[in-house]
C-alpha cells in the first residue's frame, strides 16, 4: 500500500486541531457528501501520534509544536487551536510549518517504510525524513492514508 506514494511529490502540510495532515501527489478537488467542492491532494497521512520532520540530526517540526506558543509572551489563556493569526501569537508548528513547506518544494518520496516496531518512515528526495513514533504498546489506530481518487482510507 506504501508503494503507492514512492515519487509522489511533498504537496502541503495541514492540521485538524491536532491532528496533522500530510498532503502528497497532485492537486485533486471532490465533492463532499454535503455538495462543497474540497481541495486537497491524491493522498493524505493522518497522524494523532508522535512524529516529526527532521533533516539529518535536526528537528525541523513535530507534534508538540502544535501546542507551544511561538510566542513566550502570549496570554494565559492562549489556545493552541486557534488559527488564522499572526505568528507572534500562533504555535510553533503554524510558523515552522511554512519553512518546512518551502524546504520540502519539488520534493517527492523516494522511500517509505514501516520499521520492525511498526513506525512509519517517508524519505523524500531533498534528505528530509519524516518519521512517526507508534505511541502505545498495544494495537491502535496510529494513522491513516487517504486515497481521495479511489475514496479509501487505510487505516494502520
């Protein structure tokens, strides 16, 4: 089922509160059940688990930016899921994932595996790895993929 992305290009990278979304392949547009045309890529990660975007040793984004203020000095009730702001008052992963986006342009997977624990690892062309930490010893629902062409989720 991975093999299915190996040379699709990086798109973009979203989030449902905090849920990321990795966007992969070409533009592609659906009509949803409630009739609103909705824009996203041929696939799509979802991922409610650990992961992170590196480049060689560095972390260049991960889950729990979404929760840190880019900001030290925010308001104490600052909510990370409010989006839509300027980054002065935005989580780190809405200001980093910009730079990400621009790093990863013309970017495509060249490798993308599942380890022996069951983590899930995307190279792309330009060195960054993405990989995504299995966060419980049991079974669970990690991520999905999400073929919008085809109307499949996959769910691992």
């Amino acid at each position: 089922m991975l093999t299915k992305l190996i040379n699709k290009k990086f798109n973009c990278i979203s989030r449902a509160i905090d849920m990321l979304c990795l966007f992969i392949g070409e533009d592609y547009s659906f009509v949803s059940e409630r009739g609103k045309n909705i824009d996203v890529a041929e696939y799509s990660l979802h991922f409610q688990t650990q992961w992170r975007f590196r480049e060689k040793e560095t972390i260049l984004l991960a889950s729990r930016d979404i929760y840190i203020p880019y900001n030290e000095d925010v308001a104490d009730d600052w909510d990370f899921n409010v989006m839509g702001r300027t980054d002065d008052l935005s989580s780190v992963f809405d200001v980093q994932k910009k730079l990400v986006e621009q790093k990863m342009q013309g970017a495509y997977i060249s490798k993308c595996y599942l380890t022996e624990s069951k983590d899930l690892v995307v190279e792309f062309s330009n060195g960054i790895i993405f990989e995504q930490f299995k966060s419980t010893s049991k079974s669970d629902e990690e991520w999905r993929l999400i073929d919008y062409k085809l109307n499949k989720h996959n769910i691992f």
